[in-house]
C-alpha cells in the first residue's frame, strides 16, 4: 500500500472515532502514526518541492502569505519601493517574489509568493511547493483583504497540515535516549491531558523504546508529537488586511488585525514597524579601537545574539583569532567591561573587538 494510501486510512480513521478516555490511547497512537507517515511523505518528496531560485539574504526573511488577488505584490513594491531591486524567478505558471525592504538599519528580505488556496497542504494549487517556501521565513505577513477575511482561518489550517505552527513555542519536551532500559518519564508539571500509557505509545510509534523524557509543560498528544516530529517548523505571523481604503470607517489595528490600502500606501509605516518588532532584531555598532562607533551602519542580529555571532557576522577570522571584546551598552555593568564569546548582547550595543593577530 502507498504512503498516500496509508495516510488517507488513518484520517478516516480519526474522523470516525469519537474521543473520550477510552479510545484517547488509541487516538494517541493513530495521530503519532499519521505524523509519522506524512514526515517520511514529506522526505520522499523533498527534492521534488525544493524552493527554486530565490535564496535567503539580507538580516531576516519575510514571507506574504495568503489567496490571489489580496494585494501582496503591490504590498511587496510598497514596502521595498520601486527603487530597490526586485527578481522574479521560476515558478512553474507562476512567480515568486523577492524584494529588500530597509527599515532601521536592517535589510530585510521580502517575498510574495504564488496565492495560496485551500487544499494547499495537500498539493492543491501547487501548494507544496508554496509552503516549502515557508520554511525559509523567519516571519510570515499572513494577507487577506477586505473581502477575503474568511479566508486567513483556511490559510492558518493549511500551515497547521504541513506541520508548520505560527505564533507558538516549541514544546517543552526533552528526550535522552539510552540503549536500553525502557522509558523514563520525568514531568516537572501535573499532566491533565495525557497519560503516561499514551506517552509511552506514541514514543513507540516514532521508533523511541529506551529514554529519558523530561516534560516541562502540560503536554498534549498534538504537541508531544509536534516535539517528536523533523517536520515541524515555528514561525512568528502578522496578519494584514488590504484595501482599508474602501471602508468608510477608519481603521488601524483590530482583533490583531492591521489594516493597510498597499495601493494607497495607508498604514505601511505601522506595518514596516509591526514586521522589524515582530522579527526581534537588534542593532549592535562596532566602535574600531581608537575611533568613533559607526552609527550609519549597525550589524543586525537576532535578539540573544552574543559577541560570537558578531563575531561570526564579521568575519570567521575573527573568531579563530578572538582574544576579547569590549561593550557599552544596556548589556553591561560597567561601561566599556571587557566580555568573552558568550556575552549576550542587548540592542543598541557598543562592540569593540580585540583579536591576537591583525586581519
């Protein structure tokens, strides 16, 4: 029987069987299973859906989201201007988009994709390879318009299909495995809606039989087996809603909901705010010994960033040859304090680096 085949069996399954305590171990099973099968559907199909010609670049990567005709391409020109440099590439009887919006010293990388439609996780639409760009994104700007609002509720249920989970934390779930000596399930926190039978079962079903689990949450089936799946993938979202301008009334923001005419250019400086907030960069200036900071170009890293990353964003150079750094800044107790590799930075951070050889 294909993979395919197998998976559909399952689903029916799911859909028949009530859930109450006694099929919730059985339950349990068929959705780590199910899990288990699309992962290995997924990896078979890997090189077929690879994203084709557009790589990362900038500090960060966004990614727009949503059904055809809601306005991303023009949202994507608004944001990047028509000045900055925009490639189309290959993608089959469509196109996706690249485009550098600048905001606060950062480059950060925009990309329209193809309209994503319901049945998208599926292949609907070419919705495999859509999402496989998804997996690129350090933030999704999940789009409707204003007669499409319906429609963000189906995109969120495509994602949550192909494994990819917005807005959430990974499980607190740590696995230790031994080569014998059966499972071991250590939880910090009163477990109400698992068992430990259930637990154990869904291990199994991944092929894990001898461990130490430490669980730091109170887990569900669907998160435990978010934790044990090579397929999930955690991305923050923003939600956009286009063509603010046909309304009479005016609106900002509603129910986490930012309202924009990409056409009218309303609203893009709050959204270029809510994009740079959401994506939790920060800005470290680099000060050469004996001279000024340089202010007019900072270094962008992630929020808990450390000297090793910018050490790393330099030059590899210098990290081999790092001797020490010094900081001024919110990071630090005593303004210029020298630091070590694991300092972990703060946004606005003034780096001095000393190396051992000149590079």
């Amino acid at each position: 029987m294909k993979l395919e085949e197998k998976i559909k069996l399952i689903e029916e399954e799911l859909r028949k069987t009530d859930y109450n305590k006694a099929t919730e171990h059985h339950i349990g099973r068929l959705k780590a299973k199910l899990a288990r099968l699309k992962e290995e559907l997924e990896k078979k199909k890997a090189r077929k859906i690879k994203t084709r010609g557009i790589k990362k670049e900038g500090d960060a990567t966004v990614c727009l989201l949503g059904y055809p005709s809601v306005g991303k391409s023009t949202l994507l020109n608004a944001l990047t201007n028509t000045s900055t440099r925009v490639g189309y590439y290959a993608f089959t009887t469509t196109e996706a988009i690249s485009g550098i919006m600048e905001y606060k010293g950062a480059k950060i990388q925009i990309i329209d994709l193809p309209g994503i439609i319901e049945g998208a996780s599926y292949g609907r639409g070419m919705g495999k390879e859509i999402l496989s760009y998804v997996r690129m994104a350090d933030l999704l700007v999940i789009m409707a318009d204003i007669y499409t609002e319906d429609t963000i509720e189906i995109i969120e249920k495509e994602l949550y299909n192909s494994g990819i989970r917005i807005n959430l934390e990974k499980p607190k779930v740590r696995i230790e495995k031994k080569v014998s000596g059966g499972l071991n399930i250590v939880s910090s926190v009163k477990l109400n809606n698992i068992t430990y039978e259930t637990i154990k079962g869904i291990l199994n079903e991944f092929g894990i039989h001898n461990a130490d689990i430490f669980i730091d949450e109170d887990i569900t089936v669907d998160r435990l087996i978010d934790a044990l799946s090579k397929n999930t993938y955690y991305v923050k979202a923003i939600y956009v809603i286009n063509k603010v301008d046909l309304l009479k009334e005016k609106i900002l923001e509603k129910n986490g909901r930012i309202y924009i005419s990409a056409e009218k250019r309303i609203n893009l400086e709050y959204v270029k705010e809510k994009i740079y907030n959401a994506l939790d960069l920060i800005r470290i200036y680099l000060k050469p010994k004996g001279k000024k900071p340089d202010f007019d170009h900072p270094l962008i890293l992630k929020r808990g960033a450390t000297i090793r990353d910018v050490c790393e964003k330099i030059h590899r150079d210098f990290l081999e040859h790092f001797r020490y750094a010094q900081v001024w800044g919110k990071s630090v107790k005593i303004q210029g304090q020298r630091v070590g590799l694991n300092h972990k930075l703060e946004d606005g951070d003034i780096v001095t680096i000393t190396v051992n050889r000149k590079i």
